[in-house]
C-alpha cells in the first residue's frame, strides 16, 4: 500500500463514520471489504507499521512505528510524535481522573469514548480532515 492509498482509504473510512456514527470502524464497508486484517483496523498504521519494518535500521531505538505516520494528529492532546499521537490516552493511564484531564485524550481516542452518535460524526469528521504531515 502506498502513502497516498493509505491516506486516501483512511478519509473515506473516517467519511464513512462521520456519516454514519457508528461506534467500530470494522463497521466500514472499507475494511469489511478487505481480505487481509488491517493492523489496529488503521490504514495510517497499516502503512506504517510496512514503513517501519523496511527502515527498522534507521529509527532512533526507542522510535514506534508512529513516526512514519502520513497525518500531522494535532499536538495539544498531550501526543509526542513517536508515541501513539492518535490515542495516547490507552497507554499513558487508565485512571479516570488522567482519561478526561485534556492532556491525555487525541482524538481517535475521543472518538472511542464519544457515547453519542452525533459526538462521535463530529469527531469522526475531524479525524477525516486531518492534514497530511509533510
């Protein structure tokens, strides 16, 4: 899969929720439609995760595949570039008190608490706007 595939598949997948409001992406008729699993049901990760494995020799040590993500996640949810910076919150903390600070929650997080439909659209929509890191 290319950089522009993955990014291309990733907004019509996050279109497709925005519309929709469903609460899995599996939901999507883009990954229901794909023969092989999808790593983290994420084309960015997907690509990534190829990326990272091709260039494994020329990471900094401790670098996590996040850092070959096409899309530039916004930077005040509490992300660094090499960790996540789309759901940061699941491997910081799981005390409540730190979830709902403001400081550990990106927006793919969001989006996986979002208890109502019309949150998780606006999310949704969001995430599929996301520029493209250059």
């Amino acid at each position: 899969m290319t950089r522009e595939e993955a990014i291309q598949k990733f907004r019509e997948m996050w279109e497709e929720l925005s519309i929709t409001g469903e609460s899995k992406k599996l939901s999507t008729a883009l990954l229901q439609d794909e023969i092989f699993q999808i790593f983290n049901d994420c084309y960015l990760c997907e690509y990534s995760k190829k990326v990272y494995e091709k260039n494994i020799n020329y990471v900094p040590e401790n670098s996590k595949y996040c850092i070959y993500c096409p899309i530039e996640w916004p930077v005040d949810v509490g992300c660094l570039i090499t960790s996540f910076q789309c759901e940061k919150r699941y491997f910081d903390s799981y005390d409540y008190d730190k979830l709902h600070d403001g400081l550990h929650n990106g927006l793919y997080a969001l989006w996986c608490d979002a208890e109502f439909e019309e949150d998780r659209k606006k999310i949704a929509l969001q995430i599929s706007q996301l520029p493209e890191r250059k």
